[in-house]
C-alpha cells in the first residue's frame, strides 16, 4: 500500500488503483455521516475534488491523487458512511481508477515514510 | 505567543485525551477520544459533563432594593425580571434599538442580588453594556474566580446527588448549596434539551469537583463538538450564528421569552430598546422566521446554505450538521413568513445541486426537562 499527503491509501487490484483514506485522515475527520461518491466512466485529474465526506464537525473533499478514469466506486459508503471509521483501510475503499500505467503508485510514500510524515 | 486563556481544568482535560481548540478567546475541549457521536449519545443516554467555563457569569449586586435592580434590568430586556421569583432562572435576551439581539444569556433571582450566565463571545461588550445602563442601581461584578460546568443527562441528577442533594430542584430552580467543594451555584437546566443542570464552582475546588462527579459511572467528558449537536437536535440557539443583532426575538421565534408584562396591554409593555419593532411583529408577524429544517438524503446542510422556493431565494441555514439522535441530517435557518409553515417543501443549494428539505417543528429530539 502506498500513502498520499493528503492522507489517502492507493493499492493495486486487478490493474487498478484503488483509494481510501488513511486511519490517521478517518480519524481526525471523527465520525463520518455522509459521503457523496463521483460518477463511475468518469474522468479525472489530479487534483480534482472527487468525492465528499462529511464528519459530524465539517465537509471534507477527497482529491484524485492521480489521472485516471474512475471505474467503480464503493456505493456501500453512501448507505453506510460509519464504514469509513470501522473499517478505513479496507471495506471502505471509495473508488477505483484506471490508469496508462499502474507503476505510477511508485511515486507515492511507503508505509514507513507515511508514518513519519504523521508522526 | 497564545493569547488563549487556560480553563481552571486545562490539565484535567488534557489527562482525558481531549483535542483543545481555541473558542472565543479560551482553550476549549472540543472533543475527547469517545468522539462527538459516541459523547452525544452518552449525553442522551447516562451523563455527560462540559466545562462551559468561557461563559460569562455576572452579579447584580443592589445598591438599593433589588426591585430597582430589576427594573433597570427590564429596560434592557423584553423580559419580565421584576416577576421572576427568588430560587427561580429564567431565559433572556438584550436587544439593540432595532430590536436585534445582542446577546442571550439566563438570568435568576438569588434573593439579594441577580446571577446572569452570557455567552462567551459576547461577555465582554455585555458586561460594558450592562455597567452602562445599570450603574446607577446596582454594581455589575464579573465573576471570574469560578468555573461552570454543566451536567446534562438522563443520570445527571443521580451523579450530582452524590455530591449535595438535587432531587427536589425543578427546572429552573436556581439556588446556592453548600458542598464538600465549597458554595455550589447550582441551576437545572443547560443547552442540550436533557434534564440536566448548571453548576458554578470556585476554580480553587473546581478539578476536584470535575474528578468527583467523572467517578461515577455514568458520567463521561463531553467536549463542544457534541455540545453543538445537542443544542442543534434540541432547536435552540447558537448566539451568532442563528440569533444575532440583525434578528429579532420574534423573528427568532423567542416569542415565549417575552411574558405578557412587557406585551402591549401589559402592566409594563415596552419600555426595552427595539420596542417598537418587537412589539409590532408580535402582533403583525415578522417578515421571516427561523425554522426547523429536514434535509432528505443524508447530505448535511451547513451554515450559509442557501434556501430556494422554486427559483426564489427565501432564505439561509444558520445551523446544520447531522444530528446523531435523530439519525439524519437537521438543520434551522431563516426562511420568508410565507415559507415557515411546518411540511412546506423548499430546496438547499450544496455543491452547486438543489437538494429538497421539508420546514419541521423544533426540537428535533423530545426534551426531557423535570418540570
């Protein structure tokens, strides 16, 4: 799994790369009631608020950490937004993109580096 | 650097894990590691306890009769201070000559003098306000060697009557009591629509205090994130945000705060700044209203929202987020008269889509006040 600074997960699946925020981003967004996910066939940016959350405090944007075409997103989060504080790593992935090249992940922090970046 | 005044229980607070905010000029709580929704539901369901010590508490102490006292404060407020009985609190508002509102703030009868709570952000301008107007009959004293805690909940008046007995107070008793943690100022009542109450306590004995009332089970820290959820659910205001020197009490619909005395036809109608408006909307009806709104969906509508009938703009939110109780998005804002009829079906902009909302009563959640 790669991090972003913007707090997000990217892992590749099946030639794609999905995203999620990081524990640390779902935990300080506290508990999330609303999450408004992106048009699937979608193309986006870098840098483009894809998708919204929203904790009992504020209104948050998820960007896309990279160009790609967003092929499918977790409509579980719509009716379930809790799932992003249970489960943030994993279940609640919010969407999956496709790219030219999978390798652009490489780009991204590992682990250890996300971790010091927190810390 | 911080210009941050340091709440009598900071290391308390921070020994609980607390998330510190700066609010209104003090070092606030604004969440503890249970977080907003777990404290919110710990509030409805057992007790929770705030540290609301940035609130302005305030004496009027008589340079004569505390009648005089009353009076003058009458001349202040649309409110009827002289009838407010001794041991009772009651809810009142300072207005401006437009009738807006400079602050909200509880006010009780202690029998030789007047106790008044304020809000934090206004406390400052309120006292200068208040010594302008009421020197000549009474001293106004800033209390500021007392913390204020509010314990509110279901199991609140179980974990207070550990600690001095509270079961014979009604809402909106107010009285004096003294306890193991010298002179208790104690009231029932708080901001969250549970039975609950108020407790004002020297900040030599205030930790030890806190730390008594958390032994008890039931009792947890509840930080100002979940605060402003309750008060939400529980349709009342936040000062500046949903009531402000540009509303009015009427507009407000804190119609119920000014007693028949200080209405026309009454034994001492007017006579308070804004009169004149006040008094004219209670009987023709203001040109807005603040109302309950429901957003459908689940997408939350925040402060600012702007409110549509069709294409007409009619309206703002003034307050929004999602109410934990409720299990739904809620919200209140103005709305013009002709949209405040409960049911009517308007639209919120969010992110650029109009989103329906339905008007609803206030509160949200049913208030459990010991009448």
């Amino acid at each position: 799994m790669k991090y972003t600074e913007d707090h997000e997960w990217l892992r590749i699946e099946d030639d794609l790369i999905v995203v999620g925020i990081t524990e640390h981003a779902a935990t300080q967004l506290g508990d999330i009631v609303f999450v408004e996910l992106p048009e699937i066939e979608t193309q986006t940016a870098k840098g483009d608020e894809v998708v919204v959350i929203e904790s009992v405090k504020a209104a948050s944007d998820i960007l896309a950490p990279i160009d790609g075409e967003i092929v499918e997103v977790n409509e579980a989060l719509t009716d379930n937004p809790a799932l992003v504080n249970e489960d943030p790593t994993g279940e609640a992935w919010f969407f999956k993109l496709k790219v030219d090249d999978t390798s652009v992940v490489n780009d991204f922090m590992d682990e250890d580096e996300y971790k010091a970046l927190i810390d | 650097m911080s210009d941050l005044t340091e709440l009598a229980l900071a290391n308390l607070h921070l020994e609980l894990g607390a998330r510190m905010v700066p609010f209104a000029g003090y070092n606030m709580p604004v969440q503890y590691p249970m977080g907003v929704m777990g404290e919110h539901q710990h509030t409805r369901t057992k007790a929770g306890l705030f540290d609301v010590s940035h609130m302005g508490q305030v004496l009027l102490q008589p340079k004569g009769s505390i009648e005089d006292t009353a009076r003058a404060f009458e001349a202040l407020m649309p409110v009827d201070v002289l009838g407010l009985a001794e041991g009772r609190q009651r809810y009142g508002l300072l207005t401006n000559d437009a009738g807006g509102i400079l602050d909200d703030l509880m006010f009780a009868n202690r029998g030789d003098h007047f106790y008044v709570v304020v809000n934090a952000g206004c406390k400052a301008d309120d006292i200068a306000h208040m010594q302008a107007h009421l020197s000549a009959t009474c001293d106004v004293v800033p209390v500021t060697d007392r913390a204020l805690l509010a314990l509110q909940g279901p199991a609140a008046e179980a974990a207070l009557s550990a600690i001095v007995d509270v079961s014979g107070m009604r809402f909106m008793d107010s009285v004096n009591m003294a306890s193991d943690y010298g002179d208790l100022w104690i009231s029932r009542s708080g901001y969250t629509g549970e039975d609950g109450f108020e407790i004002s306590v020297a900040n030599t004995q205030a930790e030890a205090f806190a730390r008594a009332l958390l032994s008890a089970e039931d009792v947890a820290p509840i930080g100002l994130g979940a605060r402003d959820a309750l008060r939400l659910e529980a349709g009342l205001c936040l000062y500046g945000h949903d009531i402000t020197q540009e509303t009015s009490p009427i507009e407000a619909g804190l119609t119920w705060a000014i007693q028949k005395a200080r209405r026309s036809g009454g034994d001492r109608a007017g006579g308070f700044p804004g009169a004149k408006r006040i008094l004219q909307e209670l009987t023709q009806g203001p040109a807005r209203k603040r109302v309950g709104l429901r957003p459908e969906g689940r997408a939350p509508m925040r402060e600012g929202t702007a409110l549509f009938a069709g294409d007409t703009p009619i309206g703002t939110v003034t307050s929004g987020g999602f109410g934990p109780t409720v299990g739904a998005p809620i919200a209140m804002g103005y709305v013009d008269a002709a949209y405040a009829e409960p049911n009517t079906q308007i639209t919120g902009e969010v992110r650029g889509k109009r989103l329906p909302l339905t008007v609803s009563p206030m509160p949200f959640i049913q208030q459990t006040y010991k009448r």
